[in-house]
C-alpha cells in the first residue's frame, strides 16, 4: 500500500494554459458540450495543435465543425505524445 501511495499517474491531463506547448501535437482534451446551441457533443480526445495563424486549438474535427464552432469548442486539457519510433526500431509495433 506505501508503494501505491507513491505512484504517481504517468499520462494525467493539464489544464491548457500559458505554459502549454504550441510548437507539436497534442492530445487534446474536449469536455461535453451542452449548449442548447445546436451544437452539443460528447468528451473527445484526439490529437490536434496550436494554428498559429487561427490563434486557436485545431483537429480533424475542426473541418467539419467550421470555424465558428471550432472557436467556441476549445479543448481544456491536454497530454503530451511520445516521440516518433526512430527508424529501424526493433520495438516499434507495425499497425
């Protein structure tokens, strides 16, 4: 039990602030929306980025949403992704 007590999660979720990376993707974190706004939606987690020229949170959601959602719909947390298998890694899975 002292040894569980210790542990301390691997991959938790941070909020989205200033310190937040912007240079790489993401795994982005969207809450459940329920606006009444036509525009309601599940908890999402998907990889996406900083658009430097939108000043805003990106994915592949972002398309079909438009911008006017993709500005209201902004995700509040965030984990970083490993890095790339470097090429020739013996213990890089092959999807």
């Amino acid at each position: 039990e002292l040894l569980i007590a210790e542990c301390k999660e691997l991959n938790h979720w941070l909020p989205i602030d200033k310190k937040t990376p912007k240079e790489k993707n993401l795994l982005l974190f969207y809450p459940k929306r329920e606006n009444g706004d036509n525009f309601d939606m599940p908890p999402i987690k998907i990889v996406g980025y900083w658009s430097f020229h939108r000043a805003i949170w990106v994915c592949d959601c972002s398309e079909i949403w438009g911008e006017e959602i993709t500005r209201l719909a902004q995700p509040t947390h965030y984990q970083e992704l490993p890095d790339d298998p470097e090429p020739g890694d013996k213990n890089a899975r092959n999807t």
